[in-house]
C-alpha cells in the first residue's frame, strides 16, 4: 500500500506566531498527523501553554523564543531548530494588526505593522531557506497571508499593504528557490474568532461584515486544518507560488 501523501511522520515544522490564535490551531493540526513542531514567538509562556496542549494529545513539540523582527533572535532560534533534526517546513504565521485610519495612523504603528507582517516573514523565510538549502532536502514555506491582501476595507491600510506586499514575495520565493526544491506557497484566511479579530468581529462593523460572508459565519479555527496539512505534505509536492484562500466566500463580496 503506498504511503498516505498527508501523512507528516517524522516531519520538523516551525510555526511563527505558534502559541496562540492561529498558530495554536496549526501546531495541534500538524502534530496530530504525526509532525513534530516547534513554536516560535516572544512570549515563551503562550508556546508552553500549546506545547503542553500538543503533548497531551501524544504529539512532540518544541519552544524557541523569536521576535521575527529581529535577525540575531531568528538566527538564535534557527540554531536550536538545528540541533533539532532537518526543518522540513515553515509556516509563517506571526502578524501585528492594523491600527488606525491612514490619516490618523502613526509612523512608529506603520513600521511596527509592516516589520512583523513582511519584513518578518522575508526574515524567517531567508533563514528557514538557508537551513533547508543546507541539508539539501528541499522544504516547504507557507506564508500566512490574508483576504486583505486583494480586497481593501477602511481601517486596514498598513495591514492590508503588508499582506499584498506578502503574496507577491510569496511568489518572489517560490520562482528564486524552486532551483532547491523549496516550495513556497501562500494561505489566505478571511475572519476567524482569534484573539487579534475579536474586538472588531463583535462592533456593529463587524456584525454588518458578518452579514456579507456568503456561509454566513466567521470562520471555525479548525477551518484552516485542510489547507495547512495540504500544502505542509508530500500532497502538495508539485504546488509553489500559490495562494488558498479560506474565507467563506467572502473575498467575492468585497467591492
């Protein structure tokens, strides 16, 4: 019987932004299906927390602390990945919400939101590429991007250039590092029930937006599962410079 393309046995994958929100969801996704994962991100008692959550469910998972902003932080925690085994895929996961109006919005919260949404991600993605093309085994990057990355709503202009800026490096990577076997792809989410969208997703725009979405619901966290377990396994081998949208349908409402 030939070997289940989604399995993720043996498999090393690094999740920025891992130990809350979305990244949480990934690490529980991906360890249930055999991946051993380490969490990246500042605050290293949110890793412990999923870390532990991992465990309990039979799973293996790692802590590195990361500030993707800034190189010799992703530098300390790419040498513990390291001594780890083989990085087999990365997913870039850590974001900063938007801020204010663009007339009200401050040039410290603009850099703040670009740096983490992109800069970042180009960052962790250079050394995850680096450590991949060293053991010569090839890998898989996924970008976590958003439906604001197409569509433009009031309020999300930092955001929402940042997240466009990030699907065509996506595509930058994925046509530079085909040559090492490195596939590059992109995930888009429309709204889930997260920590960073829960105050807007309960305002009265909120609640209008949610009368938009075609499924008429906001995303359930578990709704991403597919698309990471695709594009993390040998399933996808032959996919590189993609881009999966998951929003309920929401994206082909937005004018």
């Amino acid at each position: 019987m030939s070997k289940d393309v989604f399995d993720l046995s043996g498999e090393l994958i690094a999740i920025t932004g891992g130990g809350t929100g979305l990244g949480r969801q990934y690490a529980l996704a991906l360890s249930k299906r055999g991946a051993q994962v380490v969490l990246c991100a500042r605050r290293i008692e949110k890793l412990e927390e999923t870390a532990a959550e991992v465990r309990a469910h039979g799973g293996i998972a790692h802590c590195a602390a990361m500030d993707v902003t800034d190189g010799e932080s992703i530098a300390t925690a790419f040498e513990y990945i390291a001594n780890l085994g083989r990085l087999s895929v990365l997913i870039n996961n850590a974001g900063s919400p938007s801020g204010p109006m663009l007339l009200n919005l401050e040039e410290s919260l603009w850099d703040q939101v670009v740096d983490v949404n992109l800069k970042g991600a180009w960052l962790v993605a250079r050394a995850a590429a680096q450590q991949m093309i060293k053991h010569g085994n090839g890998g898989s990057i996924i970008n976590i991007a958003s439906i604001l990355g197409t569509s433009v709503q009031k309020g999300t202009g930092a955001y929402a250039a940042a997240k466009a800026g990030l699907l065509h490096l996506t595509r930058a990577m994925a046509l530079e590092w085909a040559r090492y076997d490195i596939r590059v792809n992109a995930i888009a989410p429309g709204y889930y029930r997260t920590n960073i969208a829960a105050d807007y997703l309960d305002s009265e725009a909120g609640q209008a937006l949610l009368k938009r979405i075609p499924q008429r619901r906001v995303g359930n966290l578990e709704d991403l599962d597919g698309a990471i377990i695709l594009l993390s396994s040998p399933a996808s081998q032959y996919m590189t410079g993609s881009v999966i949208t998951v929003d309920g349908g929401l994206s082909l409402s937005i004018v």
